[in-house]
C-alpha cells in the first residue's frame, strides 16, 4: 500500500529537490532505497563537502519511519564516526515518527544537523563534550575530515 | 501451587488448632498469637481493628489488594461520580479521568475554573456531542497512503486531520499491538499532540485488538496511580495499593502481601527485605553482583609479580618465588629482587622495613574488611539457599501431612500445625537473609549488640524448630513433639515481630539520634575500597 506515497513523495522531492540535495535511486532496485547526495550550505563548517547518505524505507513505511546512514565520514557529534555512519535524528525516533512526516521534512532536519549539531543528544560523547568546551578545535577536525573524505563525488555502494 | 496453599494455610489454621490442644503450654502460646497473629498473613481481611493494629506496629504498613474486578468497579464508580457531577457521559468522564491520570479532584477544580479548556486539552471539546463516524468525502487525498479512490471511507478527530480508514487502522494496530499503548494514542498527523478517545478508537478499532486495547485501558488505570502497584508474582492479576511515600523509604520498609501469598516490597522491585531498607538492598545486592569482591579476595590472597605483574597465589612453600611466566625471581615477603637477599635465604630481613610494614598493614587491612563482608554474605547466602528450598519443604509439608493423617489417624485439622510450621520457616528464614546484609551496614553501638541479640534469638528459634520439623513421621505423630513444634512456630513468628519492631522503631528514630544506626560507607569497607583499585 505504500508504492503510491513512495512514489509521489519521491517525485515530489526529486523534482523540486530542497535545497542542497540530489536525490537518485540506484539503478534496478526498489523504490525502497534512495540515494541522496548532500552539499550544506555556506553557514555550515561542513561545507564545500558532499556527503552520500542511503535513505532506506521499511516496508511498514510510512507507519515506521526511514532509516537513515552516512555513507561519508565526518566529525560530528550526532553521526557515529564509523564505517555504519549512524544518525541520531530526534525526527526518526519511532516515538515522534508520525505516518503523516514527509521524507522532505527528514531532509529538512539532515541538512540543519549539519549546520547546527546537538550536542545534547549525541552519539558520539567524546566529539559532543569537544563541540561543547572547545569549538574551534571541533571545527578544525571537523574541515580536516571534510577535506580528506568529502571533497570527491560520493561513491554508493552497488548493492 | 503456592496460591492456593499460602491463602488457605497460614497461621489462622493454627488459631483454629490451638483450642483443641490441652495443657498448660497451649494457653501460652494463644497468648503468642494473640500478638503476631495479623502478621505473617496481613491479608486476611482488612477489617477496621486490623488496620489500627497496623498503624501501631512500626513495622509494617496499611495496604489493599484489588482483585481485577475491583480495579474495573473503581474506575466504574468514578466514572459514574463525574458523570454525575459534571453531567456528562461515561465515555466523556473516562477520557477526562484518563487524562488527569485519575486524579478526580484535580479533575473536577480544573474543570471547574476552565471548563473549555479542560475539555479541549482532553481532546473533548464542547461541540463533541456527535458521534464521531466514518465519512466519504468527494475529492479527498488520503495524506498517508496517497490513495484518492471514489468514496474511500475517512475519519478525523476535532483536530480535522483526515485519513482513509485503512491507514487510521494499520496506526491504531502498530500503537496497541506492537507498542502496547492504550489511552495515549497521539492523532497520525505529525506534529498534532490530540489524544484518540476511547470512542473513536472503539468505532476504529477492528474488533480482534478491541480485547486487547480495553485491557491496555484498564491497565493504565493501576500505572497512572503512584500509589497502585501490580502484583509482581508470575500469571497474578492483581494490584497493590500503599500509601508510602517515597521519602520515609529509608525509615520504613513497606512489605506489602498480595492474595496469591506473594510477599514484596512496596518501595523498590524486590521481594520481601524486611528488615533492611530499600537503598541498603540496592547497595547489598550491587555489592554481591559486583566482581569487586572478586577483586578484593585476590588482593587479600595474592600478589603481582613484580616484573610482568602477572596475579601469583602463594600456596604453601618457601619466600622464593621464581614467576612461571617471566621467570623472575623474588621475595614474597618484601617484593625485592631475589639475588639481593645475599646470604639470608628464606629469611627476609628486610621485612621490617617501614614500606614493607605499610603494605603489611594494608594487606591486613584488606583481610579484615573481606573476612567481615564473607561473614555476613555467607549467612545471608545460607539463609537464601533455605529460602530457596521452601517449595520443597511445602510440598514435603503436604506428603508429610497426608502420611500422618494416615499413620496416626489425625484429622486434617490437626495436622495442619505442620503447615502453619513451614510457612513460619519460611518466612523466618527471609527476614534472617536481609538481617545480614542489614548487619553489615551496622554502625558499632548498643543498638546494634541489641540488634544481633534478637538476630541471634531468631535463628536459634528457627533452626531448633527446623530440626523438629524435620524429623521422621513416626515420632511426629507424638503428640508431644507437636506441641513442642506449634509452640516453636509462635515463638519464632513471635522473635521475628519482635526483630522487625525493634529494627523499624530504631529506624524511624534513624534520623534524629545522634550516633547514626546504619553506616553506609563503613571505614573499613572504604580502605578495602581503596584497595580494589
């Protein structure tokens, strides 16, 4: 039952993409997995980066809610910083998730944890308490990181 | 098993035996009962004298068990009293009482200052009169499922957020199925905070999960009360209710009985732990849980070698000791390289150094703390295993108590002095496990060597009444040694009130005395703290 509200919501976002991303889907698979590509805006120490992230539906959407992953790294308090590239998006929580949230408005909040992270609900501790006490060395890392891993197009993997 | 037994058994049974009994020594033991008797079985009938009785002993404290009827005429009767003071319906009561988390008189004051806004926060506004139902409506987009059919079939709350009815039910299934909730159902819309109210969600609700969502609701009923707790025995469907406040739980301990003989505390998620508080129990059991002692028997009994730091237990032998793993060679006495020593072979006469003499006493130290912790957890773990044989014990007590009816040609009547017996063991045997861990918390004062007195009373008592009950059928048909067991099981019921009082009054007291009755952080056990590290 939910092909029809995939379908209009990812015609929706791909043809008006919010600002900063572009939206694909891999070749031959479902509508289920989406690949973004995300460019934060100026503001953000982020930026010029580009940062893949596979949103992932469950086949229960839109009653439980996307699954979302970095597939680049970065130094932020509320990404784990591993190969997984787990989110920490109060958004996506299956107690706030309500079947009515747009994957656009899960954009939405991707792009201003970018700019603004939380510190107080972190999944990395140790980078939190860093963005907290010490900003200007969290923010050098954070550019290091960027400018190892995310100045190249991002690479999806094939499956 | 134990349901039926422990309601039926306790010591009431004895009160009906003890007049058939002749002798002397049968009035002293009704005297025994007349103290302790509400005691052991607090749940056999809460009538007026009883309670007063409670309020007077210090160590126990006044509780209802409500059967699963009895919540759901609760709820019934304050439904009914706000749908007559507020003259609405009985759905409309419920909602609003669910909402205030069945605090009627908060209830009735809000509603009365602001009734608009009252009825509005529950989601019940003023033009709700009509039924909430299902609708068509031409041009509609359902905003889940994107479905736009002809005549699809709709709802929406006061808060007009509309969904096709399908989706409004695959929501209500994953709340109640999967996340097991009921009366705080949020409406699918995102960001709308509007509660569903039980009629929406019974015209909603397909009727195989109608079961199970009025259950939920009437569970919510015992969750939202502070004072209401369930029972927490397997399969029991009952509920406690204790007015305890969660302040007082370091001076009153607050045991609570429910009618399927399950005895727990009312304060914290054990069972029974009378004499100990609440917060000793967390700290008594994260103790023993903890590998810290582990830590601590290895520093008592081992040392690292000095070289790889391997842990090496010394067993026996002479003071030079060649590391197996670095083959390093050392004194054990004083942890010096072993060709230093010269001449002096398996005499260390550096041994009197101040260094040497400082991590002597440290070592000792150490021992002393883990001999004094060993001694009350062995006890406690004594007393714990008993506890764990009970169900054997009971279930022997039935065999015993059939084969004496049978050898002896006694009435079941007269044999239940046996049961009443083991339930006094039992219970004896609970309250003994915490008085251990209680003691080692024990500050060093004459309240404490009054403590250990009535400790000591007690397991005396209990152990010659165990030995007694244990013995062969044959002698326990004399009538003798039954008398002698009926009159050990009101002794011991009798030690226990009288230990559990003394505690509970010194307690209560806890706060104000000048010498402290219990010692969390004990000087001793602070140094072997210390030494974990």
């Amino acid at each position: 039952m939910s092909t029809k509200r995939i379908s209009k919501e990812f015609a929706e976002v791909s043809q008006n993409p919010p600002e900063g991303f572009t939206i694909t889907l891999p070749p031959s698979a479902s509508l289920h997995t989406w690949h973004i590509v995300l460019t934060p805006p100026p503001s953000s120490p982020f930026h010029p980066g580009r940062f893949g992230i596979i949103l992932t539906l469950p086949t229960d959407y839109p009653f439980k809610p996307p699954v979302v992953k970095f597939i680049t790294r970065l130094y932020h308090p509320n990404v784990t910083n591993d190969s997984l590239g787990n989110v920490c998006l109060g958004i996506l929580k299956p107690e706030n998730w309500k079947p009515s949230t747009k994957i656009a408005a899960v954009l939405e909040a991707l792009r201003n944890l970018m700019i603004e992270p939380q510190p107080d609900d972190p999944l990395e501790e140790r980078i939190a308490d860093e963005y907290r006490n010490d900003r200007p060395a969290w923010e050098a890392k954070a550019r290091e990181l960027v400018n190892r891993f995310a100045l190249e197009e991002p690479v999806f993997p094939a499956s | 098993m134990d349901s039926e037994e422990e309601y039926m058994s306790p010591m009431s049974s004895g009160d009906e035996i003890m007049p058939d009994d002749s002798g002397d020594e049968v009035s002293g033991a009704e005297d025994f009962d007349e103290d302790d008797f509400d005691e052991p079985d607090p749940d056999f009938g809460l009538s007026a004298k009883d309670m007063d009785k409670k309020k007077v002993a210090a160590h126990t404290v006044s509780f209802k068990v409500y059967e699963p009827s009895d919540i759901r005429r609760q709820q019934e009767e304050m439904m009914s009293d706000v749908n007559m003071i507020l003259d609405m319906s009985k759905e409309d009561a419920a909602i609003l009482l669910r909402h205030f988390r069945w605090n009627k008189e908060r209830l009735l004051e809000d509603y009365m200052d602001h009734p608009e806004k009252v009825l509005e926060a529950a989601g019940l506004s003023s033009n709700s009169a009509s039924q909430p139902k299902l609708q068509a409506v031409p041009g509609f987009v359902c905003d889940i499922c994107c479905e736009d059919e002809e005549g699809l079939q709709t709802f929406a709350m006061k808060c007009g957020h509309r969904y096709c009815v399908d989706c409004y039910r695959h929501y209500l299934t994953q709340k109640i199925q999967d996340e097991g909730e009921s009366a705080r159902i949020q409406c699918p819309s995102d960001g709308c905070g509007r509660i569903l109210d039980a009629r929406s969600l019974d015209l909603l609700v397909t009727p195989e999960l109608t079961d199970r969502y009025h259950e939920l609701l009437n569970r919510t009923y015992v969750e939202d009360k502070d004072t209401f707790k369930w029972c927490p025995a397997p399969d029991c469907p009952n509920a406690i209710e204790c007015g305890v406040k969660k302040k007082d739980l370091d001076r009153i301990v607050p045991t609570v009985e429910c009618l399927c003989g399950y005895r727990f505390c009312f304060g914290c998620p054990n069972p029974d732990h009378q004499p100990a508080p609440c917060d000793l129990v967390k700290r008594w059991l994260k103790k023993c849980a903890d590998d810290s002692e582990t830590a601590n028997w290895i520093s008592a009994h081992t040392k690292e070698c000095p070289k790889c730091s391997s842990t090496i237990e010394k067993n026996g032998g002479c003071n030079h000791m060649t590391c197996r793993k670095c083959k390093y060679e050392f004194c054990w006495m004083c942890m010096g390289l072993w060709s230093e020593h010269g001449t002096s072979w398996y005499n260390c006469n550096r041994y009197e150094e101040k260094s040497g003499a400082e991590a002597r006493d440290a070592q000792t130290k150490s021992r002393t703390s883990l001999e004094r912790y060993l001694h009350y957890y062995n006890r406690y773990a004594n007393h714990e295993q008993s506890a764990k044989l009970d169900k054997d014990i009971a279930q022997k007590t039935e065999k015993k108590m059939v084969q004496l009816q049978t050898t002896s040609g006694m009435s079941w009547i007269e044999v239940q002095y046996l049961n009443s017996a083991s339930q006094a063991l039992q219970t004896c045997r609970q309250t003994l496990k915490w008085t251990y861990a209680f003691a080692f918390y024990l500050a060093k004062n004459n309240l404490t060597s009054i403590f250990e007195d009535n400790q000591k009373d007690l397991e005396m008592a209990v152990e010659n009444l165990s030995e007694m009950f244990e013995k062969p059928i044959q002698e326990l048909a004399d009538p003798k040694l039954k008398v002698d067991i009926m009159d050990k099981t009101s002794y011991c019921n009798k030690r226990r009130v009288i230990l559990l009082e003394d505690t509970a009054e010194n307690l209560a007291k806890g706060k104000t005395a000048t010498r402290p009755f219990l010692v969390y952080d004990f000087p001793l056990t602070k140094t072997y703290r210390q030494m974990d590290v």
